[in-house]
C-alpha cells in the first residue's frame, strides 16, 4: 500500500509538473504572438505627427524659458517686421498660426490688432496659450482650434500663414505645405520657420560624433524634445515651390548661440548673440547653418 500510495503521489506530482509547463508553454506562445503582433503594427503604420499633450509644461518651461526660445522668438518678428512693415502699425487683417502651440507669435500680432485663428493637436499647449491670451479670446480676436493643419478648412482665407517649428515634427511635410498654401490669400506670405538638418551635421562634426554621423543618425529619442525628422533647407523649398510658393528670404536663426559652448553662452548676452545673429543670418552659407531657418514666402502670382 505504501508503495502504491508513493507511486500516485509521483504521477501525481509529474501531472501537475507537465500541467504547469504546458501552461507555461503558453503563456510564452501568447506574450510572442502578441509582441510580434505588436511589433509588425508599428513597424506597418505611418509615423504620425507629433503631441505634446503631457509634456507641454516641459516644453513652455525648456524652449521659452532661456535664450533659446527668446532668440527664435526675437529674430522671427525681427525678420518679419523689416520684411511685411505694413503688419506692423497698418491695418488689421487675418493670420493663421498654424500649429502655434502656446502662442508666442500669435501674441505679437494680436497685441498690433490683427485676427488670428490658432489650431493645435495638444489640448495641453492649447489651454496653456488660451490662459496667457485670455482677454483676446474673450473679445474674439484670437480663435483656438483643437485640431491638425491638415483637418483645418482654411481655403484662401489668411494674408499671412505663420507655421514655426512644425514641419520637423509631422509625418508627411508635403501635406501640411498643401493645406498651409491653400489657406492663403493671393498676394500673402507664409512665414515658415524648421529645425534644420545641416546644423545637426554640423554639429556633431564639432563634438566628434562621427558614428551618429556615419549613419546619418540625427532623430532625437522617442519622448524628447529633439525633433525626429530635421529638413534639409533645399527639401524644404523645392516642396514649396511645388505648391505654388516662392522664397523672398532666408534667414539662419539661433547661428552662434548654437556653436558656443555651454559655457561661452552663459557669458554671454542674449542681446549680442542676437545681434550676430541678424548681422550673418540672411548671408551666404551662414542662413543655411542656423539651428532653425526662416523662410518667408509667397505665391508666385502674387506682389511683391
């Protein structure tokens, strides 16, 4: 009886071994149909452009809160008001910030009377520009809309188009140059600012990243506040002249800042490297080796 008892407590135990590992066995086959699952739909779908829902905060207090924000800030309006001096003063008219997430350009033009319309896909970036805007929101001078350039009806609608610091963080650059050009009116401007790729090249020369630069691995990381898809200068304009746009000038922004060391920015001003910056920033080669370039264009058909 002993042995009996002995025998079923083994096969007993052996059972439940091969039980557990057939469970085991699956458990394994289920986590790998699904990772993979998971992998070949991501590798399958499109890159989708960029949200700053959860990281706006983040984003106001590390671009806007130091020179680097304030430089790009102050040599776009610079730019545009030697540019379109009649924006500045004259009267009120339609603008478009396209993408203008909390609203700093937009702030420039309401404060000169103009009408804006600003859209956005972060909610976060939205309410965030709607709280600093509030009394412009409320006369309804200024409109936020939650929603992509590319689901904006803007057809002719704007003298100016204002889209800075988008194009690195969309998908598909040549869709959103389509909407922002229909939403001009004939004869207007759109200000378009992008993070520019020869300044990374550039840069990493400088710090000796020579395998980042071997593999032309210039996207930031996933999360971060790099952007993934820097432009080439020359990409970016035959994409608009493609959609009926022409070029009436270049400018590099963030030149010097960006070249300094950390150290060397912390002595110096802000005001000096702006002034540098504008002093080089329209001239050969050095507009095309800002961190950013400005583009400021306009439709073929229209006046100068």
């Amino acid at each position: 009886m002993r042995q009996w008892k002995s025998n079923f407590q083994k096969a007993g135990a052996c059972a439940g071994f091969l039980v557990s590992g057939v469970y085991s066995l699956i458990a394994v086959a289920a986590i790998t149909f699904y990772t993979v699952r998971l992998i070949f739909c991501i590798d399958a779908s499109p890159m989708s452009d960029r949200n700053f829902d959860g990281i706006a905060q983040r984003f106001q207090r590390n671009i806007y809160g130091n020179p680097k924000g304030q430089l790009r800030l102050a040599i776009c309006r610079r730019e545009l008001e030697e540019k379109l001096p009649a924006l500045f003063g004259g009267e009120p008219v339609s603008i478009w910030d396209a993408g203008g997430g909390l609203g700093q350009m937009a702030e420039v033009f309401l404060e000169q009377g103009h009408r804006l319309e600003l859209n956005d896909i972060s909610q976060e970036m939205l309410d965030l520009a709607g709280e600093r805007l509030s009394s412009y929101c409320r006369s309804g001078q200024l409109s936020l809309s939650h929603a992509p350039i590319q689901g904006m009806a803007a057809q002719g609608q704007f003298q100016l188009v204002i889209c800075h610091a988008v194009l690195e963080w969309v998908a598909d650059m040549e869709q959103v140059l389509r909407h922002l050009a229909a939403g001009i009116k004939e004869g207007g401007h759109l200000s378009l600012m992008f993070y520019n790729l020869n300044a990374l090249v550039l840069g990493n020369m400088i710090k000796g990243n020579l395998y980042k630069l071997r593999d032309e691995d210039f996207a930031g990381h996933p999360g971060g506040l790099t952007p993934p898809s820097p432009r080439r200068p020359q990409d970016v304009e035959a994409a608009l002249s493609a959609v009926g746009l022409e070029v009436v000038s270049r400018r590099g922004v963030r030149i010097s800042h960006d070249l300094m060391s950390r150290q060397l920015r912390r002595e110096r001003s802000v005001d000096d490297m702006l002034e540098i910056d504008w002093q080089y920033g329209a001239q050969e080669p050095f507009w095309a080796l800002g961190r950013y370039v400005h583009l400021l264009c306009r439709h073929k058909s229209g006046a100068v």
